[in-house]
C-alpha cells in the first residue's frame, strides 16, 4: 500500500536501539506513514502518547508507564531478548520483522561461511600466511554434509541456497519440516544422528528455554573430528567454553561466530586469538528500514483498526 492511500493513523512510534539507525528507521516509517510521529527514547516524550514502539534491546522496564501501548515490533528476527519481560503490558502483540531481504543477507553469509571451509579455504589462507604454495584437491560439494539446525525461514531459505550449491545438506528442527530437495529429521531423539553427520554444522535455531545450552560439550564431540561450526543465532545456544577446547584440541576444525554468550565478545577472550576462528560482530543479518518499514506500517494500519497484526510472536514458544 502506498503512503498516499494509507488512511491516517493516531499516537505516537517510540524507536529503541543501541544498534540500528534512528535517522534512516524515522524517515522510511514516515514515508510510509507521513502523519506518524516517531520519537526517540531519548527524546522527550510523554509515554501516554505512545502506541507503537520499535525496538531491540531495549532496557528493562522501557514499557513500565506506556499506558496506551498497542504494538510492539522487534528489530530482528529474534525475539529472545524481549519474550518473559516483567514490564511487558498484558496482551500487547509483539511483532518480528520478516524481510525477504534479511533472509537473502542471513543466506549469503551463511552461504560464505559454508563455502570457505567445503573449499578449504581457511588451509589455503594458512599456507598464504606462510609463504607456502600448497595444493589441495577440492573435494566435490555432494561429499561435503551440511546440517542446518533450526528451519523455520530463515533456516530453511539457507538450506534451500546450500542445496543449490551441489552440498549434501540435512535440516533438523524440533518439530517436522518438508523441504525440498533436503534432508530433514525433527525431534530431539534425531538430533545426535544429524551432529555425528556433519562436516560443517549450522546454527540457525531461536533461543528458547528449550534451546538454551543445547549445544554442551557432549553434542559438540558428537561432531566428526576436523568438523566446522558456523552460528549466526545466539551464542547462549552453544556452551561456549567447550567450543573453546575443542576447537583448541582440534576436534573441531574450524569456527565461524558472529554471536556469543556475551556481546561484545570481551577482549580477553581465548577466541579472539586462534586461527581457525572467524569471528564477526553480530551482523549477519539485520534489518533494513527501506525494505522493511512497508510490512511495520502495514501492522500498524491493522491495529489501529482493531485487527491482529501479522507475524504475531507466540511468547509462550518463544519465537
């Protein structure tokens, strides 16, 4: 729906983020929506005007005094930072933003990431770092087993562009999935068959309190030896010091992390250090304003009409 035909809209949009750009989020809200106010948290505001708020992270008790509340959008497809907040008012609908063009920047790094160790890429970096023409022969893609944890869009959309690639790729999620052209398993009593399977492994899954450690040290030598890890979901997934040691002893061959228990990785981590680890700030994939105000102003429409937004969070599961 084009600006110009959206009907008028009342309250104001309050924008949280350490992260994301105010600027950029407040001009592609309001052209889609030119009579919405979009304020900054930390611009004065009164909370009783608020009735839609845009955030990531933001503090606790950032809701506490918004009265009139009627929507919440988080920036991102993860909504773990926000699920079971005590100042969450009752019944206000959290929305995650579901860009296509989120799920095309997650793919393209996961698509990196895989790539470079099936092309045993990090081997030839090392040999350039000694002076060292060194061969190897590539390996053909269809030998090289990938497992994506977790299918839900993005996972499945970075399977999908694997698969693509000639790779043998399997999916796992807890609950059943159909996808074509991949290999899926579902449920916890399979998840030991997918790890021992994988030669690089990816980490795609919400965090729950399901999911919360599920990656402990002993599913992660479950791993053949020389496997690789890739996460772009929450580092609280995977128990992070056993990554450490096996990546240290060489049971795992590699690391790619752009998420970690905590953020920013300090600067004494062991990580930081070791060669066959990839390490990159949390950016995999992130929202853009200009693709993705579109479906945030849509959902604002539908509440202020009295209609249930889309891409409703179930607060209960978690995502």
């Amino acid at each position: 729906m084009h600006a110009s035909s959206r009907p008028a809209v009342s309250g104001a949009m309050i924008f949280y983020s350490d992260f994301d750009d105010y600027t950029a989020w407040r001009d592609a809200m309001q052209a889609c929506l030119p009579d919405l106010r979009v304020v900054h948290a930390n611009d004065a505001h009164d909370p009783a005007d608020i009735h839609y708020a845009l955030i990531w992270k933001a503090p606790s008790g950032f809701f506490n005094r918004m009265k009139n509340l009627r929507l919440i959008v988080n920036l991102g497809a993860g909504v773990d930072s926000i699920v079971g907040r005590e100042d969450l008012p009752a019944e206000v609908p959290i929305t995650r933003i579901t860009d296509p063009n989120m799920a095309r920047m997650m793919a393209g790094y996961v698509l990196f990431a895989a790539l470079r160790y099936a092309r045993d890429i990090p081997y030839f970096e090392a040999a350039q770092r000694r002076g060292e023409w060194a061969y190897r022969h590539p390996r053909s893609p269809e030998a090289v087993r990938v497992a994506v944890l977790g299918l839900g869009e993005l996972g499945a959309y970075a399977a999908r562009e694997l698969s693509r690639q000639g790779l043998n790729v399997l999916g796992w999620s807890r609950s059943p999935r159909n996808i074509e052209g991949i290999e899926c398993h579902a449920g916890m009593a399979s998840l030991d068959t997918v790890l021992s399977c994988a030669d690089i492994l990816v980490v795609m899954l919400p965090l729950t309190p399901q999911t919360r450690g599920l990656l402990n040290r002993e599913r992660l030598q479950r791993l053949p030896r020389g496997a690789a890890l890739i996460n772009v979901a929450r580092g609280a997934l995977v128990d992070q010091a056993a990554l450490t040691d096996l990546l240290r002893s060489g049971h795992l061959g590699g690391a790619t992390l752009d998420v970690f228990e905590r953020e920013p990785l300090p600067p004494g981590d062991p990580l930081w250090a070791m060669e066959n680890v990839l390490i990159t700030p949390h950016l995999a994939s992130v929202a853009i304003p200009a693709s993705a105000a579109g479906q945030i102003a849509d959902n604002v429409l539908r509440v202020s009409q009295g209609l249930p937004p889309v891409n409703r969070v179930d607060a209960a599961r978690g995502y």
